[in-house]
C-alpha cells in the first residue's frame, strides 16, 4: 500500500507555494510578449502614410440611372475578373432633333489604397486601381483630399505612381524584402470596402509564389479584400516590404490567402514610371515551357529544371543567337534558371541591348550561345503549317510506337524553318496516350536528330524496346517533348 505522510506533503506546498504561483503567472506573459505582438505602434508610425485612393470617370448624365449594382460591388466584379452583371435597359427616349451634347459628370468608378513613397507627393499604388480612371482622388489620413495626376501604371507588374501637389508629407520607409521570413508577423493598412485606414495583420505564408510572368509575390494570411488593393505591407519594423494587390478567393471575400508585389521590384518600377512614364523590359523572342521530370531523365538532363524552348520567333534576338525549338535553356548570365518562371524575369529585367550568355540543353550536351536582348513588344500571333503537298508513305518501325509517319514536304520545311523531320499522319497506342497527333513534326527521337524516315527508322531499329523513348516535335511553329512507351 502506498503511503502519504499528509503532513510533510502540506508543509512542501505551502514552502513551494510562491515558487509555484510565480511560475505559473510569469510563463503564459512570457509566451504571449513573443506570440502576440502589439501593432499599435506600428499604426501611428505608418498609419499617416496610407491613403484611400477614389477613382472616377465621365459618364453622360442621360445614360446614367440609379439601376445596377452599389460601388463596391462593381470593385468586387472588377478587381477579381467577375463578369458584371448585365444592367437593366432603359427604355428609348423619342428623338429630339434639337437636343444639345449631352452634359458629361465624374460618376464613382473605383476605390483603393496607397501609400506616400516621397515627402514631395508621389504616391505608389495598383495599376488596376487607376486603370481607365479620368479623374484620380488622394485622400489623406487628415482628411485632405488632392486630385492626382497618374504619373504611369505598368499592367503587368500591378504597379501605378500618382502625384499630388503637396510637400512636407510623411513617406514611408522601404523594408528589405530578403530579409523577409516565412512566419514573420506583417501588417496591412487600407480602405476595404471604403472603410479607410483599417488594419489587419498576420504572417508571411510563402514567398517567390509563382502568379505572374514578370514578379512572384508574397503569400499572406492577411485579411485582404477589394479596397485593400494598393496598400501597403508592413514588417515589426516599420517598413514597407509590400503591395497588397491579389487574393485567392471562391467567393471574392476574404478566404485566408492573400498576395502582395515584394516592394522592391514595385520601387524599380516606380523609378522607371517617374523617369519616362512606362516600364522598359528585355525579351529574346521565345515561347517556353516547363520541363517534367519524364523528359528530364529521359534526355539525359537529369534535374527537372530549366525552360523548354517551344518555338522561336522570326528574326527575334533568340532566332539570331541560334538558339533552337527543343532547346532546354538551363542558365542566364550564369544563373541557374530553377523553373520556367524564372527565365522571363531574369530576361525582363536586363536591359535592352545588353549582351547575355544563354546556357543551352540541346540533345545531350550543353551549348553557350551570345544573345543580345531586345525590347519587349507585343506577342506575334503564330502562324499555321502549310498543308502538305506530297503523298505520304507510312513507316512499318514506326507502327511500334503508335506512329505512322512520313517524309516532311518542302514547303513545310520552309514555313517551319526545319532541315528536316518527318510528318506524323496518324497515332495510336503508345503515341496516342502521350499526346502526338497528326500533323505533328518530330524533328528528334532518343536524343538523335532525323530528317527523314529513313533516318528515323534506323533509330526506332536500334532503340531498346523495354524502355521509355523521348520524341522532340513540333506543333504547329511551337516544339515540345514527349515520352512514349513502346507497346509491348
């Protein structure tokens, strides 16, 4: 039997009873002090840099009705690419040949946020936020309010600079965005729904998230919703290390992931925007792809990375450097391109009329080739391929993978720019399930180049018919891999 002497117990409890006490009212204030931290200080330091941003548009007053969806709604529809709803029609008014112009009033358009970037009025905001405005109003915490004049808007980064005529504002101190932790508490300060200067805070998720072709963002559980759009991030520190701009959302509400441009690719921007008005970017005139890990191993690649030259654009500076349909480019300027992603950026952002170095894959081995950037234009609508002129002869080897193909005419070479491949005329089986379909031009097979059935043949003869084998083909002026596996 186990035995308590209830006297020594009592006495080591009321001995131990302060330490114990102590203990336990100074731990969870510890654990709160590094878990919850206090944003109050942060609100009056960078609350008076944050401002509401009101767009507006010129309508015709006779065109304007009290019907249709409120403000915010149509910020909702507008924001987060929700078709807006067809509007009630009016009906027609009996011509009055006599009638003057009809008068034109600024009508609501749009509300956002922003933030002073310097004491002399230049304020930063989202591009979609300004986008189509006629008139740009900037509303202060101290409740002043200037029209502003959009100083540019680039589209494809989300970033707009406006100006107000006003000196001596509070600007906001730029963060280091490499400094930036996943799990670091962050802030969020804007005008959801109009309701000006309110904030919310939470943590960094991720960073480097993969939503546009130009930037990756900033992944955070902060309450973002339409109004927010412009505003600013803001680190433990007081700094800005963000641009609020995108959410994921079912709803258009708030669903606990939000995205926002890291401050420094917004500031480069900015700088550019204040200096001409646009943004410049390099390009070298390429279509590109991912590279699966299938195609990766089965090229001799070996890592899954890099990005897949699907097609080259005529007389563009990639075209002129030799680089080729197929081609893997694993590296810029020395830089390991990871993933496909990371090439148009590392591109975008070098200077037209910069010489760069290309790291090339190309059947099995590595190739530098010298490229001088250009600047980026619109993108060129890819022409189709000419219709063949000759009968086609089917290839017995070739049945093994589920192809029946044949030499490739003439004039398809000459319109695809090719020395040579054979013309895919029907696929089954192995090539069916991997994605090849008539039409299609295969140009290489197990890392061997062909240019014509012969060549092919002799390659589908000597492979190993257990495994795998790779076919680099092109669809249309667009190239692409793909793993077949021979029928057994």
């Amino acid at each position: 039997m186990f035995l308590v002497d209830w006297k020594r117990l009592r006495s080591c409890l009321l001995v131990g009873g302060i330490g114990v006490a102590s203990f336990v009212s100074v731990a969870p204030a510890q654990a709160q002090s590094r878990g919850l931290p206090d944003f109050t200080d942060l609100v009056e330091q960078v609350g008076p840099s944050v401002v509401n941003i009101r767009t507006l548009e010129k309508v015709s007053s006779r065109a304007t009705s009290g019907n249709g969806p409120d403000e915010e709604m149509l910020e909702f529809f507008r924001r987060f690419g929700i078709p807006i709803p067809n509007m009630p029609k009016q009906a027609p008014k009996p011509e009055n040949r006599g009638a003057q112009p009809q008068d034109e009033e600024a009508q609501p358009r749009g509300v956002g946020s922003g933030f002073i970037l310097t004491t002399d009025g230049y304020v930063m905001t989202n591009a979609h936020v300004v986008d189509g405005a006629d008139e740009v109003l900037v509303t202060l915490t101290d409740k002043r309010e200037f029209k502003a004049k959009i100083i540019g808007a680039d589209k494809r980064s989300d970033v707009a600079v406006v100006k107000i005529e006003a000196t001596g504002l509070p600007a906001v101190k730029v963060g280091d965005v490499n400094r930036l932790k996943v799990g670091e508490w962050v802030m969020a300060i804007g005008s959801p729904f109009g309701l000006e200067n309110t904030v919310t805070a939470g943590i960094v998720s991720a960073k480097q998230r993969d939503t546009g072709d130009f930037l990756s963002f900033i992944q955070t559980d902060v309450a973002i919703n339409p109004g927010n759009s412009g505003g600013p991030l803001i680190n433990m520190r007081g700094e800005v290390v963000g641009i609020n701009s995108q959410i994921y959302s079912r709803s258009g509400g708030f669903m606990g992931i939000s995205f926002s441009i890291p401050i420094d690719d917004a500031v480069n921007v900015s700088n550019q925007l204040r200096a001409s008005g646009r943004v410049i970017r390099g390009r070298i005139g390429v279509q590109i792809d991912q590279v699966s890990k299938e195609v990766a191993e089965s090229i001799g690649l070996g890592k899954a990375q890099g990005a897949l030259v699907r097609g080259v654009e005529n007389g563009a500076p990639a075209e002129k450097a030799g680089v080729e349909a197929g081609d893997i480019i694993i590296k810029f300027d020395g830089k390991v391109i990871e993933k496909t992603s990371d090439l148009p950026r590392m591109v975008g952002g070098t200077k037209p009329g910069t010489k760069s170095t290309l790291t090339v894959f190309r059947r099995g081995a590595t190739k530098e080739l010298s490229v001088t950037i250009g600047e980026i234009e619109s993108e060129k609508v890819v022409k189709k391929a000419a219709a063949p002129e000759e009968k086609p002869k089917q290839s017995p080897a070739a049945l093994l993978l589920g192809l029946t193909v044949s030499d490739l005419p003439d004039a398809q070479k000459k319109e695809l720019k090719l020395k040579g491949g054979v013309r895919v005329e029907a696929a089954t089986d192995g090539a069916a399930r991997a994605g090849i379909r008539e039409g299609d031009v295969i140009v290489a097979i197990a890392n061997t180049e062909v240019t014509n059935v012969k060549e092919f043949d002799a390659v589908v003869a000597k492979m190993d018919k257990s495994k795998p084998v790779n076919l680099l083909f092109h669809r249309g002026e667009w190239a692409q891999y793909a793993l077949i596996r021979p029928s057994r």
